[in-house]
C-alpha cells in the first residue's frame, strides 16, 4: 500500500491477549503480514507475546480494535481479544508508575482495560491484598500492580485478573514490556 502523504500518521501499539501461551500460537512474521495487509504501515512486533506497533492515519481507536480482531480471528482461527493505545498514551502510563520499578525481586505490572467498572471491580480488591506480597493503584484506564517475584499467578490479585469473564476486557503487561514499545 503507498504512503499516505500529507495524512498524519499515528504510531500504535496493538497489545494482544492470550497468544503464544494456552495453546495459542502465532508466528511473529505472520503477525506482522496480518497487520501490514490491514493497511498499517511499519509494522514490528515487540517480543513474543503479542505486541505489535504499527503506524496508521486513522484516529478511531475503537474501529481500530474491531478490524484487527476480526482479522486476526479469521486468520488464525483463535478469540482475540486486542487493545489498541497510541505510543503518547503508553508514554504517559509508564511515566505514571507509581512504585518503584527497579524494586529488587518484585515485578512491575500494568493492566490493561478501557471498562472502567472492570478496574473498579478489580480495584476492590486492593484492601484485601497482602502488600508484603503486592500492591495496586488506579491510573487512567490502567492498573498499576507490583507483586513480589515467584508470586505472579499464586497472588490474590493475579488470580483474581485470570478469570475467563475477564478476557476480553484486560490485559497485563511487565513494565519493562512497554519500555521497549516506546524504543
């Protein structure tokens, strides 16, 4: 497809949920195919879990989510479940953090969701957490979560993110993740 001259171009990342892990596996080069034949221009993944940065001139982040969805349903014959922020927005929630990432034996995370009654619902929780072995905070549209390493899946609020209701509205993702979309 030719460039868009003239158009503004967005740069995106598209973080999807559930791939290469479940049974759920996904070529990379594959990955990247799927979205440049979308239309989307400098398409790179990021790593194997499914991040993919892509620039578009279109600006409906919704319309953006639903498209890529559809295709990466009927193209590799799996649910997806895909959240779409623009670069400036992961930016911005990375320069929110509010615990301290480099904090030794603990894992930095942020999850996903745009359903603010999801992060309300998940928020709930947060008193009920031990902090010897995690923590939580609200941001826009996200949720900042540290739990101590080794703890990931075994804690109070990773099992509580890995209910099947809650696919298809969240998605999880180190720190460290989002610094390399933003290289």
């Amino acid at each position: 497809m030719p460039p868009h001259y003239g158009l503004s171009m967005t740069r995106y990342a598209a973080l999807l949920r559930g791939i290469n892990v479940g049974g759920i596996n996904i070529k990379m080069a594959d990955l990247r195919s799927t979205f440049a034949e979308l239309g989307f221009e400098n398409v790179k993944t990021v790593l194997a879990s499914g991040n993919v940065l892509f620039d578009s001139d279109r600006d409906d982040v919704p319309a953006l989510k639903s498209e890529i969805e559809s295709v990466l349903r009927a193209d590799f014959h799996y649910e997806a479940w895909v959240f779409v922020l623009d670069l400036d927005t992961i930016r911005k929630i990375v320069e929110d953090y509010p615990f301290d990432p480099e904090r030794e034996g603990w894992h930095p995370y942020v999850l996903v969701t745009p359903d603010p009654e999801v992060l309300d619902t998940l928020l709930r929780i947060r008193d009920d957490l031990d902090p010897e072995v995690e923590r939580v905070q609200a941001g826009n549209g996200v949720l900042y979560w540290e739990v101590e390493r080794g703890m990931t899946l075994k804690s109070k609020f990773g099992k509580s993110t890995g209910t099947p209701k809650l696919k298809a509205f969240t998605t999880t993702r180190n720190l460290r993740t989002l610094h390399k979309l933003l290289k």
